[in-house]
C-alpha cells in the first residue's frame, strides 16, 4: 500500500525539495502552501497541493478534510515544516511580532497535530516528523524569536512523544543547521517589516544581519543542500523505530555536543561569536 505523507511549507526550500523527492520515490505526497500561487504552481509542476496558512484555523482545518479526501481518511506521515525566522534583538521586537512567529512556528503546527492524530490513532499507527533546528539545541543572538519557538517546538514533541509511549505512532525531530532556502529573503523581510533598528543599539550588528541576509546565498560552509534533509526524512520512513532525533549539518552536531560538556559560560562565549 502507498504511504501517504502531508508536508507543510512547500512552496520553497526543504519542503519543496521533499516533496518533489518523496513523489518521485512512489510516496502519495499531498504538500501545502500557503499562497494559491503556489499551489497552482505545485499541481502544475505534477505534485497534489492543497493550501494550508498555518496562522488561520480554519484553513488548518479545512485542509485536514482535503487530506481526508484525497486519501480515504488515512494518513501514514505528517511533516510539520512550515516555519520562518523573525530577527532582530529581543528588546527591539514587538511583541505582536513574537505572536505571529508562534502562530506560524509553534501554535499553528499544533493545531494540525491535533487534528491529525485522531486519525493516526483510529488506522493504528503512524509517523510524525517535526522539522526543528539547531536553534532548538542552542541559542543565538538577534534570534530570540526563532530560538524561542524552536525551543517549544523541542519541548512539544518530547511530551508528545511519551503521551504516545503506549501507541504505534512514532514521532522524531530533525536538527539542521544552515541549508540552502529562501530562508533568508523571508527573515530580511520580516526584519525590515517588524524591526525598528535605525535608532536601535544594535544598529551596527543589525546592518551585518541586512548583508547577511541580501547575499544570493549563505556564505557559511557548512551549509547543505535540501537534500541532506529529504534524506533523513526517507530514513524515517523506512524504519520501524525512528530515532527521537536527527541532527543534520556539522555544526548541529558540534553544538549538540559542546551544550552536554561545556559550562554554559563557555558555550556563552562561542555562541556570541556564531553567526
């Protein structure tokens, strides 16, 4: 029997890449977006897309009847991905800024696991998959924001996971660092839109975030190709007991390890000096 998966944030980067890599590994994928656009252009390119704006209920819910539709009630894997970084420095941010990033990061991703799950639970089993990052591990400066709601969505998945100790249904995380989206073009807007770093203190550090942000791609050499994550999402799929995490990228791994053995004003020290 074909697996069916939902992928949210399809319209670019990780999710994209993902679907258009599991559809073309035989999995009956139906991804989503946000915009009609880019649903159009998803159906265009061969892909099922349905839209799904994570910071409207009723959306959320009306494309959980489309996935029931589209697969008789069944659904095997949900891969929450669809997120966005709001930057700039925690007392620069509005809070109605740190709302919508929740809605979107956090609470929007809740609302589909919640109703996901009661048919996960009805078929018997299934597959869970929470795209984090290693801003969920550790924090960074100028991204309180994002840290914030990577680090609930940490705290989330752990309890779901021992709620669902006594069930079939198994759910993971998966920890990249840096990959190549268009992350960054979405956090330079949301910067510009919802910061004001003019007459802020930080103005100095804000004007190498705006560079770092405007450059066609990232410069760090760690960054990965989406594929590193589409891998890790078929081993998921193919195992019968999934980890409980998966870190991607190097310096996922190196932070991973040096937040369990440094004291934290060591790690302090070099997560001041990380960009």
């Amino acid at each position: 029997m074909t697996q069916s998966i939902l992928i949210t944030g399809c319209s670019t980067g990780i999710g994209y890449h993902c679907a258009h890599f599991l559809h073309n590994k035989g999995y009956r994928v139906i991804a989503s977006c946000r915009h009609l656009d880019d649903v159009q252009r998803l159906i265009d390119e061969g892909l099922i897309c349905i839209q799904l704006d994570l910071q409207n209920t009723d959306s959320i819910h009306s494309a959980v009847e489309k996935v029931k539709e589209i697969t008789g009630g069944r659904l095997d894997v949900l891969f929450n991905n669809g997120a966005y970084g709001q930057p700039g420095a925690l007392e620069d941010l509005p809070t109605s800024a740190l709302r919508t990033q929740f809605e979107t990061n956090f609470f929007g991703w809740h609302e589909l696991t919640q109703q996901i799950l009661p048919m996960m639970l009805k078929q018997g089993e299934g597959k869970i998959i929470q795209n984090s990052s290693i801003l969920g591990l550790v924090a960074m400066k100028y991204r309180g924001a994002y840290n914030a709601s990577k680090f609930a969505i940490e705290g989330y998945t752990d309890t779901l996971r021992l709620e669902l100790d006594n069930t079939k249904i198994h759910i993971s995380l998966i920890e990249p660092g840096p990959i190549h989206s268009a992350f960054r073009s979405t956090a330079k807007l949301q910067f510009e839109e919802k910061i004001q770093y003019k007459n802020s203190r930080h103005n100095k550090a804000y004007q190498e975030t705006l560079a770092r942000l405007s450059a066609p791609k990232s410069t760090n050499k760690f960054t990965l190709p989406p594929d590193a994550i589409s891998d890790i999402v078929l081993k998921i799929l193919t195992s019968s007991h999934p980890k409980a995490r998966y870190y991607v990228t190097k310096p996922t791994y190196i932070f991973g390890t040096l937040r369990r053995i440094l004291p934290t004003a060591w790690l302090d020290k070099l997560l001041t000096k990380s960009h």
